[in-house]
C-alpha cells in the first residue's frame, strides 16, 4: 500500500517562498496568477493491507514527524 501525504502551510501563515515564486511568475509575464502557495508530498511505502492501521500509522507520523501542525497542515491518501 501507498501513502501520499500532502502537508501544506495553514490558512494565515505567510508562504514566503510562495511569494517568490508568484513574483518571479509576473516578472516573467505571467499576470493572471493571482495567488501561490508552496507545499510539499511525501510518498511512503508500507508494508501492510490493513488500511485502518495504516491510517493511524500515518497520521501519527504526520503528527510526530512530518508535518508542524503549529503551521502546517496535511491530507492523507491511501492507495
């Protein structure tokens, strides 16, 4: 089974490097951006078909490890 883990900035907290990229966006003529925000996906291979015990697994990882949920959010797909 896979995981994907999508962890994101929270609603509120400034996305620096998504600032730069919006702005190297309209440098380079590309207007109707109107906003950019910076995530990251980590992909983990599990060995286990139980999707209930790995959606524990995960989330404890995310909460441990993964994600800051001071500032980050995330979402996670079992495939």
């Amino acid at each position: 089974m896979k995981a994907i883990v999508n962890i994101s900035l929270k609603a509120g907290v400034l996305d620096s490097q998504g600032k730069a990229v919006h702005h190297a966006l309209n440098s380079l003529n590309f207007d109707g951006v109107e906003d950019v925000r910076v995530a990251k996906q980590i992909i983990l291979k599990l060995d286990t078909a139980d999707k209930a015990q790995a959606m524990l697994d995960v989330t404890k990882m995310c909460e441990e490890l993964l994600a800051n949920t001071v500032i980050e959010d995330y979402e996670i797909e079992l495939v």
